[in-house]
C-alpha cells in the first residue's frame, strides 16, 4: 500500500514539475516573440540603435493569437517621443560619412617621384621589356 502512495505522489510531483517547466518555456517563447516583433516594428520605424528596445518593459505587452504583439506600434511611438535621439533624422556623430567618389588610378610621373622610387620603376619597366 505505501508504495502504491509513494507511487502516486511520485507522478504527482513528476506533473508539477513538467507544468513548471512547460510554462517556463511558453514565458521565455512568448519574450523572444514579443523581442523580435519589437525590432521588426523598431526598424520601421526608423530606429538606429535596437538597445534601445531594453527600455521597453515587455511584460505589458498584448500577444495576439496570431504571435503579433498588438500595441507595438504605440509603445515605439512613445519611446520615439521620449528618446528621439534612439530613431533616425537627426545628424549623428557616428552616421557613416559618404565615400569618395571613385578616380581611375593615375600613373605618377617620374618628376613626382624620389629618386629610388624613379630608380625602382625604371628597372622594373627595363625588365618587362
């Protein structure tokens, strides 16, 4: 008889454990879902830096059944009111500058060179002939 009762509560604790770990799992789903819908909506919205999404508290945040977080277009909204310095538009010190526009490559002269570096083309020219 006990360890038909050792048994059960055996299955009963086994239970709770999956349950708890099962929803351990769901929650940690449901933050990576809520995480990358966040930085879908972020990039449309223009923002350059995505640390900024450690601002937004997550555990407010709506999921539909569709796995599309309902009210990330008004939090980002928010955030770009409060922090506009985390979205694009304005000038920013670490904006890439513009590269150069591309020359084709000049041959240099020989009065622009120093004599080894005149030394060194004529015997490399000598030699190709």
């Amino acid at each position: 008889m006990s360890d038909e009762v050792n048994e059960g509560e055996n299955w009963q604790q086994r239970a709770e454990t999956a349950e708890a770990a099962l929803e351990h799992a769901q929650a940690r789903a449901r933050a990576r879902i809520v995480l990358a819908e966040l930085k879908a909506e972020a990039v449309k919205a223009g923002m350059i830096d995505l640390d900024g999404l450690k601002l937004i508290d997550i555990a407010g945040l709506r999921v539909s059944e569709e796995g599309e977080v309902e009210d990330a277009p008004v939090v980002l909204a928010q955030l770009k009111r409060t922090k506009p310095w985390l979205f694009g538009g304005g000038k920013s010190s670490s904006a890439a500058a513009s590269a150069p526009r591309p020359e084709p490559p000049r041959q240099r002269m020989a009065r622009e060179m120093s004599r080894e570096e005149w030394l060194s083309a004529r015997a490399a020219l000598l030699k190709r002939q």
